[in-house]
C-alpha cells in the first residue's frame, strides 16, 4: 500500500478516469476526497467506494475554497491532488459558440488552476512533514497532435501542460511535484460521446464497427481503460516518484508514437 | 533578390527529388553549388553546378571530396536510403546500407567540412517526420533520421557561434518513390485520397517546398536559428492518427 497514511483529493473523483483513480487509491491506503458535480459524476450510478464526496464545481472559486477548509479542518494536510475534471466540446472553432469555449477553459483550464491554488497551502504543510507532495494535472496527447473537431478541448490541453510545468518550476522548492498525464484513447462516458456524437462516425459504421476501427489503429490494438490511467496516477502520487516532475506523461498505448496511417 | 549571392554550398544527392529542389533553389537564389552522388554526373544536371562522385558513407571519399571543394558557406546533408522492413526482418547489409549513407553519410561530411567552413556558415540536415513518430516498417529508416536530429543539436551546441546546424523533417514529398507506392495499392486511387485527407493542405510536398525552408535557413535571415528542427509535412503529424471521419 504505497499511499498509506496519505490524503488525496481527486477532481472530477465520480467520472470515467477519475472513479478509477479514486478507487485505486483507497486500496493503497490513501484517505481520499472525491469532489463532483454530484455523486454520481458523469456515471450513471455510483457504488459505495469509501472515499468521502465533495460537491465542487471547479470553475467556482467559492467551492475550492470551501473545499480546502473541510479537508484543513478534517485533516490539516493535503499529500495528493489530482485535477481530473475536465470536459469535451466536439466542434471546430468556427462552430464553437463563445459560451462553449469560455466553459471549456473554465473546467479544464481555470479549474486546474483553481483548485491548485488553494489546494497549495495544505500541500505545502504535507510536504514539510518530509515527503513530497503530488500534482497531478489531466493533459491530452490531443495538447500534442489534435483530433478533428475538438478544437477548444486541444486548445485548453495544451493550456494544461504549459501550467504542469510552469507550477513544478514554482512550486517545487517547496517539496510540491507537478506533473501532467496526457491519455489517448480511454474508455470513459467522454469517449462514448465522442462516438455516438455528430461527425464522428465516417462511413456509416456501426458504433462497435467504429470503435474496432480506433482499436486497430493503435499499436497495441486496444484503447486503454481508466485503470491503466490509475496505475500512472498512483505511481507519480507515490513517493517512489519523488524525483518526477513538470513532465508530461503520454500514456496512449502508443498511439502517438506512430505516423499517420495511411490506407495503402 | 537573391538571397544566397557569392555563398558556396554543398548538397549531397542532387541527382533527384529534394537534394534536386534545393541546388536548384541555391543556383536561383545566386549560391556556387557542388553537388554529389556514387555514379557519373547525371546529364540533366545544370550546367552552372559542379559534380564530385563520392559515397558519403566511405569517409576516404568524403575527405577527398573536402579537399576538392574546398572552404564552403553551406552544407546540405540530403543524401539518403530507406529500407521497408521491420528489425526482425533487416539484415546485416540493411544495415550497412541505413546507417552507412543515413548516419555515417552524414557524420561523415560533418566531420570533413566543419573545419573549412566559413565563420556564419549553415548545417542544413534533412531529418525526416519518421525520426520523431514511427512509420510501420521502416524500423532502420526511423531510427536513422532520429540519429540525424541528435547530431543536429550536437553540432549546434559544440559549433556555434561560428556555424549554425539545423534540420528539416519533411513530410510525404512528390517523387517517384511516393507514387510506386501507390501504384502497389489494392485500389490506388482511394489510396491516394485517404492520404490526401490526412494533409491539412489537401496535397503532397513538393521538392521546393522543402527547397524553400532550405534558402531560408542557409541565409542571414536564420541568423539566431540553430538546433532546431523544422517539420515541413503540410500539417499530417499535427493531426492524431486517428480521424474517424475517414474510417
């Protein structure tokens, strides 16, 4: 159990990547806090897991605040905190209404910001007691190489690496890691939409045609599921990662380690 | 305006395809150019370009190839092989080959010319997309280009201020090459327009188009740049391999 004894607070804690995180770290021992938009995230029902609901909106400043008071009073440290909260608009910029590209840098880009921000104080505690505390911000390989139609979402990603390194660089002196993971394709509620929703599928596929289509172009001929992202997140939030930092971590089953593959 | 007037390069490969593009674009552009290749000088040549038969990958050739030319302004390193095979199915001669003219090739001329170039002088390599992402059976190519880029940077940082070292990562350029490949295609006609979508440009390179970064960095106007690499692939590796719009 190589989180023992340590507290972790996971944004966006009831959703497909998140859920997994949140699960994986109690069973290494880890006291965590899993803050939603509601218990139940972007999933449909949500099974008991022993980590303890924070309602957060992270694009609201009062509600980080609110947070960070209750695990101060609770605990008074804070070891871990992962910004998984993120969200998808599926359109080019033209067809991106203001609206849509402002929410998307406010959950994806503004939240990690916000919810670092007052998150440091309690890491900052955590990490004067000897060990390192842990920054894990959500990246995209699409922060690196972009998908079609997702202009805004590429766009806060890339906005969401700059950041992972520039809070490593600041925050590091004071025993606080950052770092990002940057998944490819994972099987969560965001990607079922991204194949069920407009555009995506070419061709006139079936959905199940269309997602064996995705696998085969991936060397390892698979997409990865929310515990493959958890392994990582683990692995960096532990003390074995202690000299890991401001680096972003493409975990994507090799997917952008290829050229594209042309039909030939 | 001719942007490269009294200066004297060197490109190796000239005989086709971009090693072609670029002597042309340096002749137009008003630089003395020497090219070279393993055979005769090609009868298409242009007359106002000098040929040296060597094998960049044997250094005695290299050598007296310096000697010949002489102190020289710029290098363009775009001689090249490729080699379709995985590393299970390469040989020890795939190897020779690869590395020979791909890696050795190029420390090869590196070495020779670093020492009678002119101070302000530009190392122009032709790395390749396939030095930083994969392509699927070209295990010894891939590798080979990724050996060019980290040369790159060496150069750059052990020879400057006195010479600039770069390289340019082409993407899928026009040459007889790419169209074989897809005359080898079940249906080459879809072949060609599933390529064509993966191009933000909706078309292939041409050899000027890598010509043209070329000029750009053997000139004054790349001044302060060095170390870099320039990907020039009409926007294919910005785009995920993924595009389900095509599958």
């Amino acid at each position: 159990m190589i989180l023992d004894g340590k507290t972790a607070l996971v944004t966006g804690g009831r959703g497909g990547i998140g859920r997994a995180i949140v699960a994986r770290f109690r069973r290494e021992g880890a006291k965590v806090y899993a803050a939603d938009l509601t218990q139940e995230g972007s999933l449909a029902v949500h099974d008991e897991d022993g980590s303890t609901f924070i309602k957060l909106d992270v694009t609201q400043e009062a509600d980080a605040i609110t947070a960070m008071e209750l695990i101060a009073e609770e605990v008074g440290t804070l070891d871990i905190l992962v910004n998984a909260a993120g969200i998808e608009i599926e359109k080019s910029i033209e067809e991106t209404t203001l609206e849509e590209w402002n929410l998307s840098f406010a959950v994806n880009a503004t939240g990690t910001f916000l919810t670092s921000k007052y998150a440091l104080p309690l890491m900052r505690k955590a990490a004067s007691n000897g060990t390192s505390a842990s920054i894990i911000n959500f990246g995209s390989y699409d922060g690196f190489i972009a998908d079609p139609g997702l202009a805004a979402y590429c766009a806060t990603k890339g906005a969401v690496h700059a950041l992972t390194r520039a809070m490593a660089c600041d925050h590091g002196p004071e025993g606080i890691r950052v770092n990002a993971i940057c998944p490819g394709y994972v099987d969560t509620p965001m990607l079922q939409s991204f194949f069920t929703g407009d555009g995506s599928g070419g061709g006139g596929k079936t959905i199940d045609q269309l997602q064996q289509a995705v696998r085969d172009v991936h060397p390892m001929r698979t997409y990865g599921t929310p515990e493959d992202i958890a392994n990582l997140v683990n692995w960096l939030a532990s003390d074995e990662a202690r000299y890991a930092s401001g680096q972003l971590w493409i975990l994507d089953g090799g997917l952008s380690a290829q050229v594209q593959q042309m039909k030939l | 305006m001719a942007r490269l007037t009294g200066k004297r390069a060197v490109v190796t490969g000239g005989r086709q395809g971009i090693g072609r593009g670029i002597l042309d674009a340096f002749m137009a552009e008003g630089a003395r150019v020497t090219t070279c290749g393993r055979g005769s000088r090609p009868d298409d040549l242009p007359e106002a370009c000098s040929w040296q038969t060597a094998d960049v990958s044997d250094p005695d050739q290299v050598a007296a190839l310096a000697s010949r030319v002489g102190e020289i302004d710029i290098l363009v390193n775009n001689a090249g092989v490729q080699v379709e095979k995985t590393v299970a199915d390469s040989t020890d001669d795939d190897w020779e080959l690869v590395i020979g003219v791909n890696c050795r090739g190029v420390f090869n001329t590196c070495r020779a010319f670093l020492s009678q170039m002119s101070n302000g002088a530009s190392i122009i390599n032709i790395g390749s997309i396939s030095g930083r992402v994969a392509d699927p059976s070209m295990a010894l190519y891939n590798a080979s280009k990724a050996f060019v880029h980290g040369l790159t940077r060496s150069i750059a940082v052990d020879h400057g201020p006195s010479v600039r070292c770069n390289a340019i990562c082409p993407g899928w350029i026009e040459t007889g090459m790419l169209e074989a490949g897809f005359d080898l295609s079940d249906d080459p006609v879809a072949a060609r327009k599933d390529a064509l979508e993966r191009h933000a440009t909706r078309r292939f390179g041409k050899p000027a188009d890598i010509a043209a970064m070329a000029v750009w960095l053997a000139s004054d106007e790349a001044g302060f740049a060095t170390g870099q690499f320039f990907t020039i692939d009409g926007g294919m590796t910005a785009a995920s391999p993924i595009n389900t719009g095509l599958f």
